[in-house]
C-alpha cells in the first residue's frame, strides 16, 4: 500500500480537513475545506499507484463541482447566512490549522516521492488489468453506471436545497 508514515500523515490531514469543513461557519471557507479534502485524497490515488485516477479526482471534484459548489455559493450569497461575526480568535485558529495542515500535506507527498524514486526493495505493487484510460472508462461506464448517476442527483438536490434556503432566508420566512 505504501508507507504507513505517509498513509498516517494524510489520513490526520484528510480528517482534520473534513471537520474543519463541517464546523465552519463561512460556507465558502467549507467549500475550500472540502477542496484540500479532494487534494488529500488524489494523493493517496498517488501513493496506491493510481495516476489517472488521482486526476481525476482532482479535475472533476475539487475543479469543476468546487467551482460550481462555490459560484451556487456565492450567487445567492449563502455564505452570509450565518452572520459575518467571525471573531479574529476563531479565525487564527482556522489560519493556524490550514498551514499546519497544509505542511502535513507537503510533507507526505515528499515522503511518498521520496519512496517512490527509491523503489529498491519496497512491496511490489500488484498490477492491474486495466492499461488504458479508454478500458477504465469502458468499466467505469459499463459496470458502474448507477453510481454516477445517483451522484448526480445528489449533487443537484444539494444545488437546489441551498437556493430554496437562501430564497426562504431574503423573503424572511423560517425555515
């Protein structure tokens, strides 16, 4: 799989950023929360020898469904719906956790490319019988063609949810 160290070090980064996502309180701060997530993620796909698969992940998640997460986000204006009385304590504690997270994140990818140049004597990685990304996407499209299609469901159930919320919050009726 890799080395536990590497494995250790972005599994705390990933954890750490997903509740940091949740307990924010600025939805775009959730939103950029959520993309060091994705990152975090793509980079494990990196140490598992899963390239295509890792940009992937990159490319769809945290760059096209982020960029619209955060334009729904600030075409309505939902990342005021909480207030704007972030006390300056509250958000040095968010700057202190993004950089400390953010050299974690660095941190495991040096150490992953730093195994991997020297692949000596390591764990063979077992290999795959998909070669291609057109044999990848053929399986992906054949066999798991629900999943992709409930995921987007989903996601525009979450599109919807935010402008119903935020039409209810301007009118001033409760929720």
């Amino acid at each position: 799989m890799g080395d536990p160290l590497v494995f250790g070090i972005l599994a705390i980064v990933a954890i750490v950023a997903a509740l940091m996502m949740v307990t924010s309180r600025n939805a775009v701060h959730s939103a950029l929360w959520l993309v060091l997530n994705f990152a975090t993620i793509a980079v494990f796909y990196v140490v598992l020898n899963a390239p295509f698969i890792a940009m992937v992940q990159i490319t769809v998640y945290a760059g096209a469904i982020m960029v619209l997460f955060l334009f729904v986000i600030m075409l309505l204006g939902a990342e005021q719906l909480r207030g704007t009385g972030v006390s300056s304590r509250g958000e040095r504690f968010h700057q202190a956790v993004a950089a400390l997270l953010g050299v974690m994140l660095i941190t495991a990818v040096t150490l992953a490319l730093m195994n991997r140049e020297g692949a000596g004597g390591g764990t063979a990685v077992p290999t795959m019988p998909i070669t291609s990304p057109q044999e990848l996407g053929l399986i992906l499209f054949e066999t798991y063609v629900f999943p992709f299609e409930v995921t987007g469901v989903l996601l525009l159930a979450a599109i919807i949810g935010v402008a119903i919320f935020t039409l209810r919050k301007k009118r001033g009726t409760a929720v």
